[in-house]
C-alpha cells in the first residue's frame, strides 16, 4: 500500500512540474512573450520566433547570428580570462611569504 502511495506522489509530481519556455517571441506591441511550442506561437510572430530552450542531440542548434556572435565572443573571452589569471598569479608572487 505504501509502495502504490509512493508511486502516486512521484507520478503526481512529474505531471505537476511546470514546462520550460521553449520559444520567445514580440508581439505587435512590444511584449515578449514565450511559449512551449512553436506552434503555440501566433502565426503572425512565429517566423521571427526565438528558440531558447537548450541545444545539443535532438534540440536545434545555434542559429548562424548566434554561432557568428559566439565566434567573436569566445577570444574575447580567452583574453580576460587569461588577464584574470595573470593577475591573481600576480597578486600571489606579490604576497608577503607567511
């Protein structure tokens, strides 16, 4: 009897879990609004539509806009990444021995 309880609340559970926004989208004036599907978008915004949800195996990739941005973000952020680091190394080699 316990058993069937503990299947029921985690059953109950998986239903009850609310679903993530998959796509964004503007309506005429100006809200952004997101919905699961891309045909729960209204078929005047759903070409413009965003996809937010996550990438990778199955989920649609990056888009060409986004995968350029990346392209251009990623040394960028090499650069502070490595001035962040050679700062603290800095900082360490500058402290007095304890």
């Amino acid at each position: 009897m316990l058993r069937l309880l503990v299947i029921a609340l985690g059953l109950g559970a998986v239903v009850a879990m609310p679903v993530a926004a998959q796509y964004r989208y503007t309506n005429d004036k100006g809200v952004t609004k997101e919905a699961e599907y891309k045909v729960d978008v209204p078929e005047p915004y759903r070409d413009a539509a965003v996809w937010i949800g996550p990438t990778g195996v199955g989920k649609p990739g990056l888009s060409e806009d986004q995968r350029k941005i990346k392209e251009r973000w990623d040394p960028v952020q090499k650069k502070a990444d490595d001035a962040r680091k050679a700062a603290e190394a800095e900082r360490l080699r500058m402290a007095p021995a304890r």
